[in-house]
C-alpha cells in the first residue's frame, strides 16, 4: 500500500488512532486538512513533504495523491474525523482505485459521537433515542417533502454546518412542525480547548449562537438527548 | 479523574485511540465488553483486576464502575465502538455523576463509518449520499408509521442488529415502499480479519445471508452507496 486515508478525529489530537499515528509517523508526503490539530501534523518524520488541503481543490488533491502515490511514496492523506463520514474521502478512494494506486482507509473517530459526546450529551440514549440522522446544513435548502420528512424524524438529529445557516435551520424544523421547545446545541470546536456550547429551544437558538459569538467548525444536535447534558454535567 | 468511559473502536485493535490505549496501559481496573479485541485488553498492566463485562447486567455494571471509582482507582471502562453511540455509555456516565464519581468520555471509532467503510462502503458520497440514518433493528418491531418515515429516509440507512432480524428488516422496508432492487449490504466482524461481506437488492437479502452462514457481530446498510464497493475494489 502507498496511499493512506487517515483519519485524524475530530480535533483533540489524542483521538487518532494507533494505526494512523503509527502510519502519519513514517510518511514520506503528508496531504493535511485545516482543521487537523498542528500537534498532529507535527508528527510527520523531519523531510517529510507536507501539503495543505485548503491551497489546492479536489481534483487537485486527488491529482496529488495519485501522483504521490504511482512514484510509490509512502503518503498519508490527514482528513478530519473519518475519511468516509462526509470527509469526500470515497472520492480519493475512486480516483485511486480508478489510477491503480494501492491504498488503505484507516477509519477515525468522526464528530458525530464525539463532538456532542465532548459536550455532554451522548446522540442516544435508552428510554430517550435510539435513531441518530446525520445531515449537512445544505439538507434545509433541498426540496421541502425530504426536509420535514427530516425535521420530523424520531431521535436525535445531527447537523454538520456552517454557523451562517443555524438560523435558517431553525426555522425550517419549525416551520415543518417542530415544536418550539424543542431542546438544541450548537458545538463550536469540538473536542478542543477552545470548544464552545450553546443550548437553546429551536425558537431561540439562532440569537442564541449570535449572542455568543461562536466560531466555525460547528454542530449541531436537535433532540432531547440535549436535555442529558445537565444531568450529566460534562463541560 | 477515576473513571474512563473508553472506545475501544470497531474490532481492529489498531483502531483505539492514542489517548484510549494510553489510559488502558495505566489502568488499576478494566471493566471490557466481550466484542473488544483480546489484544487491547492484554494491554491493560499486569496485576490490573479484568472484568468481562458480559458476566453482570447493566446495573451491576455501573455498581462497579461506582465502587471501584469511589475507592480512587484508575477504571478503565472499555467498550466496543463510541461510547455515546448505541454503547449505553450514557447510561454508566449517569450513573458515575449521580454518584459524585469524577469520569471522563473518551471516544473512539463508531462501527457506523468504519465497518462499512472496511467493506468498500463510504456511508455518504457526493451525489450519491448526504444523509445517514442510524438505526437498531428493533426499530422494525416498533409501529409502522415510525418505520415508514426511517424506511423511505434519503440516503443511507445503517442497521446495528442481530442476523437473525434481517428478512424482517427487509421485508419491512419493502412493504413500507422500497424498490425489490434496493442494494443492501450485510457486513459481519467488520474491520477484522474474520470479516465477511454479503451484498443483494433487498429482496433477496436474507436469502444470502443464510446461505453465507455469517456470525454475528453484524452491521447492515442499505441505498446507492453500496455500489461504490466494487468501483473501490476494497473489501
């Protein structure tokens, strides 16, 4: 194998895996997000080639490693939570497989658990949900039958958006019945130091997530799972 | 803090945590679920007290991670997965805080992007897939209007269930409206050497499964995304 797609987690630097470690630590070219912990860029061997993602677009990067990857360098591609949990890391893969380039997923841990789990609430819970839906934030500008079929789903609902569109979520889930009351939380930098909450009704959290003035990446959790954060006390 | 709620990931023992191997390597105590890998639990130091969670309940369960919290020593609670994520782990954080024990979440790697992905099988895809639903397989014993709305979701439906419920999962999602030609893939031990794979359209799933004689543990997905596995050659 010559290609990795690893994942680094969803932020603490302690949540890479043994293997993807291991593997980060003898790389000869590392391909690394933005929103991947420097600690763990910092990782790859002195002399390693070490490219950011976000100076180059996707078929750029899936150029790279295919490259990278036919001169047979050891090369590991640094994604954020798991390559293949909205990581467009299936599409490296094709254009990989597609080339001939050996490779390997070396799966991680996502932000779905992890980030709200960071925050105190896990995303089931007996007796409260047992059906987790994970959605982007563009779900609320699709075709309106999908989007309440979504806002209406049993469980716990999963969001991973920019903070622009928590307004406009909101209102969508509202507007498909939701009832005001209806317990969120936006996660800004989850898992991290500088990790920031905000829990609010549906009705109240986009003046809520102003107020507080969070910053990207964020998540949001829509559901009463919320509600076992002050039960639980985590922070 | 005394107690760690760790996930120990899908079932490649090189899939814990950095951070979860090095709490498990330091533990006076480790309380481990019967589907974690045998090599991670023979990480734990000699002279650690190893409880087989699969010998006591849920309740005698938490009573221990109280107990042995309470006395000041270094627990180890390492579970199969992510905690938060259909692990009961918010069940034990409860029963930790309630206690006034100090704990802590570490997460680790969900079967629910890794095992799929171990069989070629990215959970979302551009174009293919951008919405994830989790579910049990009680959700189709549950009342059918519930069962509907999960069958007919967009996207991707992953099932954590035993196999013995796979023809009245499959059954149920096609008289809630599913075409017979539906892919779904049946994933067993994922991410171990002993994995296995059976894919079919819906209609003909649990006929397959039967014939391949698989074990449980078992994950099951359906929708589109299941074809990118032959265009990915992983398996």
């Amino acid at each position: 194998v010559t290609v990795y797609l690893v994942g680094a987690g969803p932020g603490d630097p302690g949540l890479i895996t043994v293997r993807g470690l291991d593997l980060l630590r003898r790389a000869e070219v590392v391909v690394y997000d933005r929103l991947v912990a420097e600690e763990l860029v910092a990782e790859a061997p002195e002399g390693a080639l070490l490219v950011a993602r976000d100076r180059h677009d996707q078929p750029e990067v899936n150029r790279l490693l295919v490259e990278h990857g036919l001169a047979g360098k050891e090369v590991v591609r640094l994604k954020g939570g798991d390559p293949f949990v909205f990581g467009r890391g299936g599409e490296e893969a094709l254009a990989l497989a597609e080339a001939g380039v050996p490779f390997e997923v070396v799966h991680g841990v996502s932000a779905i658990g992890s980030v709200p789990g960071a925050a105190g609430i896990p995303v089931t819970h007996r007796g409260v949900s047992q059906q987790v839906t994970i959605a982007t934030g563009q779900a609320c500008d699709g075709a309106s039958p999908e989007f309440a079929a979504l806002a209406n789903a049993p469980g716990t609902l999963v969001f991973f958006m920019g903070l622009a569109r928590v307004g406009r979520l909101a209102d969508g889930l509202l507007a498909a019945g939701r009832s005001a009351d209806t317990l969120a939380a936006v996660i800004s930098k989850g898992t991290t130091h500088e990790q920031r909450v905000v829990t609010a009704p549906l009705s109240e959290l986009a003046s809520a997530v102003e107020r507080a003035g969070l910053e990207a990446p964020a998540l949001v959790v829509v559901g009463d799972v919320v509600a076992l954060r002050e039960r639980l006390g985590l922070d």
